[in-house]
C-alpha cells in the first residue's frame, strides 16, 4: 500500500500570500496518477490537479502542481479568501487507492 | 452536467447493513466507473473502493473487503455501496465520486453529495 505523508498540518497565511503544500509518498509514484484536491467545510472534495501537474477545468491558474517520485507540491501563488480550505493529496496508480492526511490552510 | 446524487441520510444500530445509492446523469454510464469515499467527523478522506460501469468488476480496500460490496444498475446508471456488520467507526460521511471505467487508476473529477450513515446503539 502506498502512503502518503502531507505537511504540514496546518498552514496559517494571509491573503495575498503564496501557499506551498507537501505530499510525500512511499514508495513513489508515477507523477500520471497523482492529484490534488479542495474541500470546503461541509461540501465534498473538488478536483484541483491531476497527472501532477495539469488543472482540471474551471481551476484557477494560481494552482500549479508539481513533482515526482516521492515529492510532490502544489502551490497557490496568491491566495484568495476562497481559497482557505483543507487540501488533500492522492494516488491513484495501484489498484488500492489512498489520500494523504490534509493539510489546511486557515487566515492567519 | 455531469450530476452524482446520493441517497439520505442513515441511523443504523451496531451490527446491521447500509446501503447507499448514487444516481448518475449527464454522461455514458458505461464509460467511467464509480468510486466510494468516506469521512470521519473531522477527519480525512479514506478511499472504499471502485466498481466498474463498463463490466462491474470491482477493487476494494484490504481493510474493508469482507464488510462491502459495491453493485451497479445500468437500467438507472446507479451505483451501490452495502456496508454489513457496521460499528461505531463506521460513522461517517460517505462520498461516491467518478472515476475510471475500466481500470480504478484514474482521478475523480465529480463527487456526489455526500451521505451521512451514523451508526449508534
């Protein structure tokens, strides 16, 4: 089973700010089954980033996703009061499935 | 548009089944499969398990494999999750999500909106 470690727990920023999240897995990855996702409180998770590094339609360009292997990062480069959420990592390249733990992003 | 609906809300007692309904619209049902996920109260997101809208083969997680069993109805383009033998950790909101049709090795691009099974004496 893959498992995906996410730092850090809680991220406190301002808006404006960049905002770079963590999600380390073992063992790897290919970077084509991994994504990202956004949850709100009290709605379900909305797809971000998949393949790594590619928005799904209707996301922001402030969102970027990058990495391989074992390290991946998203990125929000300026964050908008909408954007305070828990984001959570996930692989999907063996047949078990798995998310990391989130990480939230609260207003400092 | 691509639209999950999921069924309402549950109270179960220790050691009975749900079963838990997500009606599809707004593409081939064939064509992609259907995921489930659920949710502790305040906690992460753990993945149950996929079925196929192609041919229903399924995969589930280790952990849950001999409490779940996911069906599909093609006639309705709905898909079920049955969870038996439910505890207190059971508790939780529980998501279907769109995923591959033939392989699980895909991303979820839609969810549903969630069903809450609360399991309580």
């Amino acid at each position: 089973e893959i498992v995906l470690t996410q730092s850090p727990d809680t991220l406190s920023l301002s808006p404006g700010e960049r905002a770079t999240l963590s999600c380390r897995a073992s063992p790897s990855v290919s970077s084509v089954y991994f994504a990202w996702y956004q949850q709100k409180p009290g709605q379900p998770p909305r797809l971000l980033i998949y393949g790594a590094s590619t928005r799904a339609t209707g996301i922001p360009d402030r969102f970027s996703g990058s990495g391989s292997g074992t390290d991946f990062t998203l990125t929000i480069t300026r964050l908008e009061p909408e954007d305070f959420a828990v984001y959570y990592c996930q692989q999907y390249g063996s047949s078990s499935l798995s998310f990391g733990g989130g990480t939230k992003v609260e207003i400092k | 548009q691509v639209q999950l609906v999921q069924s309402g809300a549950e109270v179960k007692t220790p050691g009975a089944s749900v079963k838990v309904s997500c009606k599809t619209s707004g593409y081939t049902f064939s064509k992609y499969g259907v995921n489930w996920v659920r949710q502790a109260p305040g906690q992460g997101l753990e993945w149950m398990g996929w079925i196929s809208g192609h041919n229903g083969n399924t995969a589930y997680a280790q952990k849950l494999q001999d409490r779940v069993t996911m069906t599909t109805d093609t006639s309705t383009s709905t898909s079920y999750m049955e969870l038996r033998s439910l505890i207190s950790d059971d508790t939780a909101m529980y998501y279907c999500a769109r995923g591959g049709g033939v392989v699980p090795t895909v991303h979820f691009d839609s969810w549903g909106q969630g069903t809450l099974v609360t399991v309580s004496s």
